[in-house]
C-alpha cells in the first residue's frame, strides 16, 4: 500500500522559516516523482514545488521563487521544502504528492498546515 506522509508544519512569524519533509513508501517512484502543492481556506489547491517529469530540475511556481527550496534524498523516496522568509500569504495546508507519471497524482498525504502571521 502506497503511502505518503508529510512533517514539518507549524506557526512562525513573517521571516520565519520552515523545513517541510515528505516520505513516500509502498512501490518504486521515479526520482521526479514527489512534488509540493497547498491550498489556502476558500482558494483552490496549487503547485508550489516539485522536480520537472524529463530531466529533473526543480521548479517552482512564481510567488516563492528565491524563497523556496525542494530537495531530495533518493535512497529514502524523500522530499524536503525548505521555506524561508515566509509570508502570511503562504499560510496554507501544503500537501505532498506523488506521481506515477507527467501529469498524474494519485498519491497525497494527509496534509501539514502552515500558519504565517503578520
């Protein structure tokens, strides 16, 4: 049985940082497998993160750029997301997700909630 499971949320200060981890366990993943999304209360769920399906660079969408960091440890299907000078626009549940091929997630954690105060 597929699993993920992610750690790391908590509440911080604008500034502050985060380090948000992801364990994905149960079947073989592809090295690029393992992305980052969040959603906000009452805004649709949105990639922050992840590793691009052919050739593996990290990409990451617009508003954490320079702030934001994934990274990997591939001997333990992990994913990190280091998250500095937060904002309390990235307050989000942020999930973890895995893929099993270019555009499809089937597997998601349970979520770990990020609260960024002003």
């Amino acid at each position: 049985q597929v699993q993920v499971v992610e750690s790391g949320g908590g509440s911080v200060e604008t500034g502050g940082s985060l380090r948000l981890s992801c364990a994905a366990s149960g079947r073989t993943f592809s090295r690029n497998a393992i992305g980052w999304f969040r959603q906000a209360p009452g805004k649709e769920r949105e990639f922050v993160a992840g590793f691009n399906w052919i050739g593996g660079s990290a990409r990451y969408r617009d508003s954490v750029k320079g702030r934001f960091t994934i990274s990997r440890d591939n001997a333990k299907n992990a994913v990190y997301l280091q998250m500095n000078s937060l904002k309390p626009e990235d307050t989000a549940v942020y999930y973890c997700a895995a893929r099993v091929s270019q555009y499809e997630y089937p597997y998601w954690g349970q979520g770990t909630q990020v609260t960024v105060s002003a």
